[in-house]
C-alpha cells in the first residue's frame, strides 16, 4: 500500500514479475477490497496470490518512531514479519524509507558480525551497473562499517549482477592514499590486508561513479545519499535536454528519428525504473525498498531483486566473506529460499 501509485503499481509489478520468475508466490498485505479488484485483471497472478487484510498504513509522513510505535499491524509491518516468522523469503514495500528500515531493523535485528545495516542500490554506468551503499542509512561511519559495506555490497553485486568478483573501491575527495578521512584510510588499509572474494582497487573520486571502472561504491550514508540524488537530478536533466534539443527544429527531428533507437536505449539505461530495488543489507532477513515513485515495471524490478537475492542465498554470502574478513563470527543465519 505504500508509494505514489499504491497498490496499482504494486500488484501489477506482481503480474510482470510472476512472467519472469514463474517459481514466485505472494503475499499481499493491505486492502482486500482494493486488491481483490486489481488481481481480477490478473487471474494467473491470482492464483498464485494470498491477500492479507489491514486497514493500517504507513503514511509518508510517519516518522520511524511512530511507525515504530503503532505501524506493527500495517501493510508494511505485517510483511516484515512475515519475513520474520518464515512465511515468505523477502519483504517488498514502496513505503516510507525511514519506517521500513527503523521496523525492519527492530524486527529481523542485525546479523552476527554486523555492526549497522546499510541502503544499498544498483546505478546506470557506462559500462552496465553498479552498487552503492550506503545510501542514508547511516550518516557518520568508522573504518569497521565500512569495511563491512564492502563485504555486503560486494555479495549483493556477486547475486543480483551476476560479477564472479567485483571490483570494490572506497568514495573519497581522492584517489590518493593520503587523502580523506581517518575513518576512510583506514578502512582502506584493512580492505588491502585481507583476502576476500572481490579484488578492492583503492579509492575513487565522485566522477568514478558512473565510469564504470568499480562494480561496488562504498561510502558513507551521509555521501551516498547526495551523490545518489546528484546523480538522479543529473539523468534527468540529461534527458529533459535531449527532448528539448531535438524538438527545437525540423533538422534536429529528422536527426531524432533518425537515432530513435540509440536514443531509446539511452533512455532506458538512465531510467530509474529499470535500477529500482534498494536493499537494507545486513539484518537477518532480506528487505527491499522500491522508489516511491516507481511505476509498475520499477517495482517488478524491485521484485527481480528480491527474488535473486533469495535465490543465491544471499545472508550466507556476506556470513562467509565476514568470517573471513575477521570481522564476523560466521554464525549468521542462511536465508530461506522457496
């Protein structure tokens, strides 16, 4: 029920995700009536659907406190500890970002080893895609969670991008050694002392994001969220003046037409529905937070994710790495898989 095309888009994101991954089955947690009515266009996705009854809601303007408080009965709530319980492999919502994670923080608890959770999420680079974490979870970090990020970010990259053994850098005002935070150097030097199962290259500055050159960003929440909103503004913008520019006269139309399809991929490799799916990585449970703002192909893409990261079994990859980063016990819990 949460996100600004709710529950429309939820359900139909349903629909398209049930045509890929045809193992999947749902559970619906929000208005009988209004679902019930949006799955009678979808009788396959139906079929393969239970619905979950609950008039509570978390409205965009709860803070996690209150969502906290009196949000355990919501649609949100109610799907986090379904998670929980064992009934379903990943909770999905569009929801409010911040009551989603204090709930799903406070439900499924960090896994051994972890000190906090991070936001993490795939972005367009020129090469294909890659991961940054964290996004806003966050805001101050020392050397041990970022050190931890790496592990994390690089197992959800190994998962849901399918990278054998990412490239993982640290985001920094340099790629100098000697540059930075103490907190970032440091973390830099512990990543350079260990073997792990991705190869870390240093550091990277803010244009590194999107060349391409890493596979996993690694910063704090603080950072990652103003370079992830920079970067949102940026491809729009992109976009707003392509349309613009070839709109501007008759020659510049034919030489639209001319590239429609260059430009289309264009537009789909900047469009934030084809990246969607932040995940909150480090709980004892997998957790996926959609745009608000995502239609319903984004929200099957935040589906995809849900359903690879179960797939993979993707708690055992960073319980793994952390054993053997020293920064874990290895006793974190495997993640169900249907």
């Amino acid at each position: 029920m949460g996100g600004d095309h709710a529950p429309a888009a939820a359900v139909e994101g349903a629909a398209i995700a049930r045509e890929r991954y045809p193992n999947v089955s749902f559970l619906l947690f929000g208005n009988q009536a209004a679902l019930t009515s949006l799955l009678a266009a979808y009788p396959k996705l139906a079929a393969i659907s239970e619905i979950r009854h609950t008039d509570e809601v978390v409205s965009a303007d709860d803070k996690p406190s209150q969502a906290l408080r009196r949000g355990r009965g919501s649609s949100m709530g109610l799907a986090i500890a379904a998670v929980q319980e064992g009934e379903a492999d990943v909770a999905v919502s569009a929801g409010n970002t911040g009551a989603m994670m204090a709930m799903a923080k406070f439900m499924l608890k960090t896994m051994p080893g972890i000190d906090r959770p991070a936001l993490a999420t795939i972005l367009p680079s020129s090469r294909g895609e890659c991961v940054m974490l964290d996004l806003g979870a966050n805001v101050e970090c020392d050397a041990r969670n970022l050190v931890e990020f790496a592990v994390m970010g690089a197992a959800f990259a190994r998962t849901v991008l399918g990278i054998p053994r990412p490239r993982v850098a640290l985001l920094n005002v340099g790629v100098e050694e000697l540059k930075g935070h103490e907190e970032v150097k440091e973390a830099g030097q512990r990543l350079k002392a260990v073997d792990l199962s991705f190869d870390f290259v240093g550091f990277i500055e803010g244009d590194g994001i999107a060349a391409g050159s890493v596979d996993v960003v690694v910063t704090d929440g603080f950072t990652g969220n103003v370079a992830l909103k920079t970067a949102e503004g940026t491809a729009r913008m992109v976009t707003r003046l392509f349309a613009s520019a070839f709109r501007s006269s008759l020659r510049s139309k034919l030489g639209a037409l001319m590239a429609k399809r260059g430009l289309k991929a264009l537009k789909d490799h900047l469009d934030p529905n084809n990246h969607n799916g932040a995940v909150f990585l480090g709980l004892n449970g997998l957790v996926v937070k959609s745009h608000g703002g995502a239609n319903a192909l984004g929200f099957a893409s935040a589906l995809g994710v849900a359903h690879d990261m179960s797939a993979d079994n993707l708690l055992s990859r960073i319980a793994a790495d952390l054993e053997n980063s020293g920064d874990g016990d290895g006793t974190a819990e495997e993640a169900a898989v249907s």
